[in-house]
C-alpha cells in the first residue's frame, strides 16, 4: 500500500513539474507582439513662445511633456538605435520614444538643449544647412551645431534651402527635378559631415512633402525617409517614410500628446494610390490590415475628427477602402485610423498623407 501511494504522489510531482515546465515555456514564447516591436518618433520645430503657433512649442509645455516621459515609463533613446534595430528585427524597450527637431532653429539650442540635457534625454536635428551657412536670424551658428554634435545629438539631413520638393522650377522636366533634389540632398550630408564628422543619410523632407518619385530617389540614394504625418513605427513600416508625431500648436497639449507618445504601429499596406500627391479634395484609399493584436472591426478612421466611410471590400484579408466625406482645405491633410490594443489603454495609429501642390 505504502509502495503505491510513493508512487501515485510520484506521478503527481511529475505532473505538477511538467505543468510548471510548460507554463514557463508558455510564458518565454507565447508573448504578446507588443510594444517592444514598435517605435514612436516625436517631431518639434521651435520650443518658443514668440514664434509662429503652427510650428512652435511653449518651453512651459515642453518641459511638461518631459516630465511625462520621465515619470511614466518611457524609453527615450536615439533615433538610430530605434531605426536600426527594428530595420534588423531588434526589440526595443518598452514604450520606446524617439525625439527629433527640423530646421535649426536657435530655441533648439537655447531653450531645448540644456533642458533635454537636464533630463538625460537623446534627441535628433534635421538640418537645412542653408541658412545656417548664411548666418540667418532665428538659426543655430555652425559652432553651437558643433558643439551639439560633440555631446551626442545625432546631426541628419533636411536639405540645404528646405524647399517644396514637389514644386518645380519653370520648364523643369522630370529628370531634371530629381537631379535637382538629389544634388540639394547629397550637398546637406556633404556640409553636415563636414562640420560635425556625422553621416547617418538620414533625410526628414521638408514640409512631409514626397511622391513615388521622390522616394524611389531616396532608395537609390541608400537614405532612410522621416515624414510628418502621425503613427508609431515597427518592423514593417516603410523605411523610406516613417511617421512622425507633429507636437505644436494644439497638438502640444499634453492630454492628447500622452496618447500619441505610447502608439503602437498598425501592420498595414497602402495598396492604392501609392503617391501622397491627389488631385481631388475628397480622395479616397484602400489599406490592407494584416492580422494583429486589433480587431478589424474596432478600427475606425477619422479625418478633421469626423469618422470617414468604410467599405471593407475584403474582410477576411483585411482590404478596406476610405473614402472622404468631404472636401478637404489646405495644401496638406491626413485621414488617420486607429484601434485600440485590448490589452492595454494604448492605440494603434496610421495616418494617410495627402498632398495637393497646386
């Protein structure tokens, strides 16, 4: 009786061991595909009170979105390190940010740097050398740039004059408007280097603005794309247009900016039209969603904060077609569509880009 009963508790150690193996095997392999696959980059111009709303944030909200990041479980790491360990399928820490300034503003230098130094934070200047060669007002000087460079910030590419790269020079043919662009490109990274030893051929186009043409440029080039529509980034975003969160004016305030700064990037195929660039005010899109952690049916898009029409022409492969339910102003727009992870309080977000030049 004794010999049976040692080897019935035997066999439920046994059993009690393999459960725990297997539980343990369960919870090294079977993890969410989470926010260490995903990236947000966020996007500043000007940290000023003075200077023009649409590109501009207040010191006062600057330092609070800091302290945000600083209090609430960020990661805030280079922009190359993000880049290039999802280009190499890397994980990433957990809720991953990414902190980057266009143009060369000298707020960034007077009032961004020493603050980003006060909290430990990496950040990442796109530079438009033009003006900072020609000493214009409201610019970094070279030395300040220098300086920046030799404490770590990341120095990149936003051309020499920050031109409309889709506008044309008068008779200009296509051939002739790449070489144009691709010669302004080549000569900031020349400059760049020059001066600060960096060479990281990474470009944010000015104004957000590119076409196929553009981009196809670009990837012949061997440059990484940095756009300025909203979304976070993963493994499968499309290097040669990353999205960016824009943070001035409204979009500064920090009620909105907190659920940006923790996005996580939908698995998603703009399938047609592949070009930005419309020639109607009510464009319409059609997106693929591969399967991940959303549901299709709580995705939803939204342009100027009204839901816009959805035709899922293929649910089961998640095609759907966007259409716009009105006619949109201004040169640029978006149409952005989200859905929440259902295992936390973040979001997924896409944005389309629209471009009207003319």
């Amino acid at each position: 009786m004794g010999y049976y009963w040692q080897m019935e508790n035997r066999a439920k150690s046994l059993q009690f061991i393999s459960y725990l193996l297997f539980t343990l095997c369960c919870s090294l392999f079977v993890q969410p595909a989470s926010a260490q696959e995903h990236g947000v980059i966020l996007l500043y111009h000007h940290v000023d009170s003075a200077t023009p709303p649409s590109t501009s944030i207040s010191p006062e909200d600057f330092r609070i979105h800091l302290e945000y990041l600083r209090d609430n479980g960020f990661s805030v790491i280079t922009l190359d390190t993000m880049v290039e360990s999802l280009r190499k399928g890397e994980d990433l820490p957990d809720k991953a940010v990414a902190i980057t300034f266009d143009d060369g503003y000298s707020s960034i230098y007077a009032t961004a740097y020493p603050m980003l130094e006060e909290f430990g934070f990496p950040f990442t200047l796109f530079l438009s050398t033009g003006p900072v060669d020609n000493g214009q007002s409201g610019y970094m000087s070279w030395q300040q740039i220098e300086e920046m460079s030799e404490a770590g910030v990341l120095i990149a590419n936003h051309l020499v004059d920050h031109p409309y790269m889709l506008d044309r020079e008068p008779d200009e043919d296509d051939a002739a408007w790449i070489d144009r662009l691709k010669a302004e490109l080549l000569a900031a990274e020349t400059t760049i280097e020059e001066h600060t030893g960096q060479s990281h051929r990474y470009l944010a186009y000015p104004y957000g603005e590119y076409d196929s043409a553009i981009v196809s440029m670009l990837a012949d080039q061997q440059f990484t794309g940095f756009a300025q529509n909203s979304g976070a980034i993963a493994a499968y975003s499309n290097f040669l247009t990353l999205p960016r969160f824009p943070l001035a004016s409204i979009y500064a305030n920090l009620e909105t900016a907190k659920t940006k700064f923790e996005t996580l990037a939908f698995n998603v195929e703009k399938l047609e039209p592949l070009s930005p660039v419309t020639e109607t005010r009510n464009p319409s899109v059609t997106l693929k969603f591969e399967p991940g952690k959303y549901r299709l049916s709580q995705i939803g898009c939204f342009a100027n904060s009204k839901p816009l029409e959805l035709n899922w022409t293929d649910l089961e492969n998640g095609i759907v077609e966007v259409h716009g339910i009105e006619e949109y102003s201004g040169r640029r727009w978006r149409y952005i569509c989200t859905a929440p992870d259902p295992d936390s309080n973040r979001y997924f977000w896409y944005s389309a880009q629209w471009i009207m030049p003319d």
